[in-house]
C-alpha cells in the first residue's frame, strides 16, 4: 500500500514544474496508482495545453482500469481548451480519487467531485490540502478580484539597507541568494522595475541559470517615457519589454517599438503610473504572477495600493547604517498601527543570508473553506484501501 | 547508565541560573551522577560565593564516592575568594570528572584537569563543548581583552525602522518579545541607552515581570551632563542609576547625588562619551554584561568602535516605510564591502514576531581550541561506564 500523503506530495512537485508557463490557468499535478505502485505521472505543461490528469493516465504504463487516480486539484467537468477530464477519468477505469483541493473558480467547484461520484468512483479530499491550496494561490486571487498575484522581493542589510548612501548595492547577498531570485523569475511571468533601476543599476533582468524556454516579460514602470533606447534591457531584450507610461510619445514610441518593445499607456496617479490600472492592462495581457523587484519607492506604491501579496526578503548578515537606501519608499506612518502588517510565513537559509517569506494578503483559506464543504472524506471510509 | 551528554545539558541549564550575579566569573553548572542516578546538583550562585562543583558535593543525598561529576567549565585549583575545588573533589572520592571546556583564564587552563588525573580521577573532556563555550564567551571576552560582552538590543518592523517618522514606536514588537527583553535586562549587569532615548520616551529600564533580586544597573550616555532630574528613571532607580558623561557641573552632580546617582566623567570623542573609556571604566566596576538599548546613534557609536559582539534584533511584521527612524545611525558606508559583517547565529519565534540573534565577534574558539589541546577523552577509555 502508498502512503497517499507521500503520493500527493509528488503530484505537487509535478504541479510545481508546470509553474511560469501557466498564465491564468491553476498549476496542477497528478499520479496514478494501482497495485500500490505508481504507474503514471502528469502536470500541467501549459496555458492551453492537456491537463494533469490526461498526461497521467496518458504516461501509465499499464491500464489504469481500477487504479487510484491523485490530482492536487479538483478536476475540470467543461469544456474549455480541451474536453472536460472527468469524461477521460470515467473512461479510464479509475476506481478512487484523490483531490488535494476543491477548485475555487466557480465553474467547477465541486462539480467534478459529484459527476465522479455519481460514475461510481470513490472520490476523497484533503489530502495535503494546505500545500494544494498554496500552489495556487496566485490562480485563487485571479479568481477572487481578476488582479495578478505580486511578489516583492529585495535584499537587504540586516538594518533594511538595500544600498550604501553613494549607492552602491552590488553585492548585497550571497550568490546562493542570487542564483534562486533567478529561479524565482523564471516561474513569474512578468518582473516589474522601476525606470530608476534601469538608470542606475542598467539590468538585463533575465533569467540566467536556469534553461527555460520561456523569458518572463520585463516590466518598467516610466511614468514619463524617460527609458533610454541604448538600456540593455532594451536592446537585448526589447521583444520581452513592456513599458507602462502615462504619457503618449509617438516618436519615442516608435524608436522603442523598433526593438520590439511594447508601451502601455496607463492612467496616471499622484504623477506615476497608476498600479490598478496597470494590474488591470496585466490581466488583460493573462500576466498573473508578478514579481516586483523595486526600488523602494515601487514597493512603497504597491504597498499604499494594497497590491502586495508577498513579500520575499533577504538579509544579509551586515549593517549598512541609516545613511544607506532603505527598503521601501515613504509611507507616511504616523503611528505604529499605521504601519502595513503581515504574516512571516516561512525562513530559507541560503549560504549566511536568510531569506524571509511574508505574505500580506492570504488566499489559501477561501480554497480550504470550499475544500470542507465538499469533503467527503470518510463517505466510503479510507480503510478500504 | 545515565547519557553524559543529558547530563552536561542540566549543568549548562545550571550554569544559567547564576547569570546576571556572576560578574567578573563565568558561570558554572555542576551535577553529581552515582550509580546511574543525579545525586547532587549546583551553580555558581554569584560573585565570591561557593563554586559550582562545591555546591553540587555539598547537594548530594548520598556520598559522592566512587560517582561522576559533571562540569561545564574546568574546575579550579587555585585559592582566590573560595579554596581550590580541585581539593573538593578529591577529597569527595569522585572518580571521575567530565568537563565542558577547559577554563581561558591562563592561571588555571589545563591545571585542574593535571591536578585531578595525578589524584587518579578520569577526566573527560568536550561534552556539549559548544554550548558550554557558548554560555561562558562574555568571560573568555573579559579574559582576552579586558572589555565587557557588549550586546546590542533593538525591535523593528521588517524595513528596519525602529519609530515611525513622527516617532511612535509603542509598540513595535509583541507582547512575548518585550517580555524575553526584561529577561534578557534581568541578566544583565548594565543596561545602556543614550540620553535621547530617555528624553522621548522617559523609560524606566527596569526588569518587570521576573522577580530578581538584582537590579540590573542603567547607564546613560549624557555627553553635555543634560538629563532631567525629573526623568523617572533618577527618581525611582536613582541608586542604580550611571550617568557617562564628558563634562563636569558639580551643582548638577550634587542634584543628581541626592537620588543616589553615580557620575562617571569620561574622555570625549568627537563631542561624545569615548565608548572604550566607558568600556574600561565599567570592567574597573565589575559590570561585564552590558546590554545596549540603543537608540540608532548610540548603535552606531558602538559599531564604528568595534565593541558590538551580538545583536538581538527582534522582527516584527510590519512596514513602517522610508520616512521612519532607522535601526541605525549613520555609519558613512561608500561600498558594500565596508559594511559591517556579522553572523546569524540563531532565530526564536515570539508570537508573530521573529527574533534573529547575530554575533559580531566569536570567542568562542578560543575556549575550543584550549580544550582540544587538553582533550584526553579517550585517555581512560568511555566504554568503561
């Protein structure tokens, strides 16, 4: 017999090989079972390609007629890019699934759990639910208020120090820290700089280190169309560019496009790119993980406009002093209970840095409350297994 | 038979609770095992009192003889206040002596553990020597520099900010955080802060919430001789009360001498105390652990000095922003690599909040690598226990 906590945690992994290539779709992973050893692995590839539990009955190695199917996430019971999987589920002869999480779009909720049950399969949920429902929270948030999930992250002294006060930042963290802020790039789908990164620092903002096939697109809030046509960035990377403005230019714009960049006009707040707006013209483009690279004032206009979900930090183990840059921008704080709270959610020690996860917005919990209305755990009891 | 190892971690559990009376001493656990059973426990109670070793004979529910002891420091074997525990122990018929770490002080390294293999007990050496190197590094500090164990203290918001830009700082951290702080003061010989701190927030740096019989004594950093004798501190905490200042005004010293307060005229650097004649006046008083309170400036001081060794920087998750008081003062960093370099050596989770220990100088290698030239654990062989 399987663990089956052991066997979702592997429909996870799977899950999570899927993440950057998924746009607005949930990453999903899943594993077919049967004579207590698996036989088939799938996830999901890509926006509009197969789903998880096609390519695992797809990669069984024998039939999987009366084996146990594992999906991080409630199966799809529409039509949409492609048929619905409850009827190649059904079809295969699977005899009980495994669901780590309902599906929090509306569509499907539950739906799947009761066409399946009704075909005769034992369907159970919850297992690793926690983790199921983590994987996709950015899709949750889609769901919930059709805005991109962000990610802020900065590394920093141990005193919020992200450069000295000449401004000098190079380097601030180890390279252990480095080369895993390229791996988080290479799951987003799009990182967000501002124009005064580009001036001083002049980055590629590419994914180096790992081979992805695909390169998350570069966002650089300008709110004056002031980006220098000779950047690397543009350059270099000019089909990946999008440049968020308020101002229309035609001949700037026209010198830019020749390097295949594209300009987003977007509304203007307090002088600066309106962030709604832009989270808005994201969407639009199915451009939902985020990732926010600063500088401190970029996270400061996120974090007024409550569109910070996470926060990923690094420290490194030196003291700056208060004549350095700090972290983030001006926030007008008055008071203590003014200040923008949060949650540690998780440590990782790279090297002597450490990194922090903070979250400032938690999704997990919509998809775990709509996990237990439709559990069902114990209906046929688990010990038949 | 008893795990040697369980039981030098109830010395070490010893050894602590004489911290904050020990003074110029380190402090020390001892406990007596005879026939697979504690028999006899102690600690070095404080300054000029009996030994921990002497204290654990004098424990014991049955005679020593023939039975183990455990210490964590290498007994010594010279008179000052006490007679030689080398004597006690012989005479007690123990058989043998399991230490910690060899003694740093260079009058007894190494002495006892020859003076006790020449009576024919067996001395074993290096159980939990890390810990017991660890618990001892203010007093291998005092013995390798003749300075005091300087530990840095400060709450901010995850950006770093200590106060928000009008000030407010009440309260940053959680409840748990601020109570471990009046544990850690309660251990404490000195408590330093600036003469700022005192002025904004009229503190009365006493240990609340742990009932101990010492006060620990509070020094505050008064260039100009400028404190009110109205501050609450003076008042209620006269007596304990250390004004380092570079400026003498005998009619304000007499105000000042009616509460009880003691005025320490010290050298002038850059128009402030001069922290390393501070720092040799208080090894001349006997006060070794001085925990700094900051605020930023007096941090900065101490770091530009050298003399900072740890730094408990407790996180708490919030963003105060740019425009908020930073952890630090200025410390005129140009590049990254002027820094000052550190080590996270530990994180405790209070509530919400997260606290990160960083160490700044390391003495405890020194003890180490005494001990491993003394090392003879297997001298006798450990099997025959």
């Amino acid at each position: 017999m399987v663990n089956p906590l052991l066997v979702m945690d592997e429909a996870i992994q799977l899950a999570l090989m899927g993440k950057g290539y998924n746009y607005t779709n949930p990453i999903v992973g899943a594993v077919v079972v049967k004579n207590g050893k698996v036989i088939g692995r799938g996830y999901h590839t890509g926006f509009g390609m197969p789903h998880a539990e096609i390519e695992a009955l797809k990669d069984c190695e024998e039939s999987p007629e009366g084996g146990d199917l594992y999906v991080t996430l409630e199966p799809c019971s529409t039509t949409g890019k492609t048929p619905p999987c409850t009827d190649a589920i059904i079809k295969s002869g699977i005899k009980r699934v495994f669901i780590g999480v309902v599906d929090p779009n509306p569509n499907h909720s539950g739906k799947a759990i009761k066409i399946l049950n009704d075909a005769g399969i034992e369907v159970f949920l919850g297992f690793n639910e926690h983790v199921c429902a983590e994987i996709i929270e950015d899709f949750t948030k889609f769901i919930l208020k059709r805005q991109p999930y962000f990610t802020l992250k900065a590394a920093s002294s141990i005193d919020g120090m992200i450069a000295t006060s000449t401004g000098d930042s190079k380097w601030i963290s180890g390279e252990s820290s480095r080369i895993y802020v390229h791996y988080l790039r290479s799951v987003s789908d799009g990182i967000i700089v501002g124009i005064n990164t580009v001036k001083n620092d002049d980055p590629l903002l590419n994914v180096r280190n790992f081979n992805r096939e695909k390169e998350p697109l570069k966002i650089i809030l300008d709110s004056k169309l002031s980006i220098s046509p000779e950047s690397k960035v543009v350059k270099d990377f000019g089909k990946y560019l999008i440049i968020a403005t308020t101002v229309r230019d035609d001949s700037k714009m026209d010198n830019l496009k020749r390097y295949g960049v594209r300009v987003l006009i977007c509304k203007e707040k307090n002088g600066f790119v309106d962030l709604m707006d832009l989270s808005d013209k994201l969407v639009s483009l199915n451009l939902l993980n985020i990732f926010v690279e600063g500088g401190g004032k970029v996270f400061a206009s996120f974090i007024k406009e409550g569109l910070v979900d996470r926060f990923y930090h690094f420290i490194s183990p030196k003291v700056i002093g208060g004549d350095g840059v700090p972290l983030f921008g001006d926030l007008n704080c008055e008071k203590i209970e003014d200040a923008y709270k949060c949650k540690l959610t998780d440590t990782k020690r790279f090297e002597e840095d450490i990194l922090h996860i903070y979250k400032f917005n938690d999704y997990t919990n919509h998809v775990l409350q709509l996990t237990e209305k439709f559990r069902n755990r114990c209906k046929y009891g688990c010990s038949q297994g």
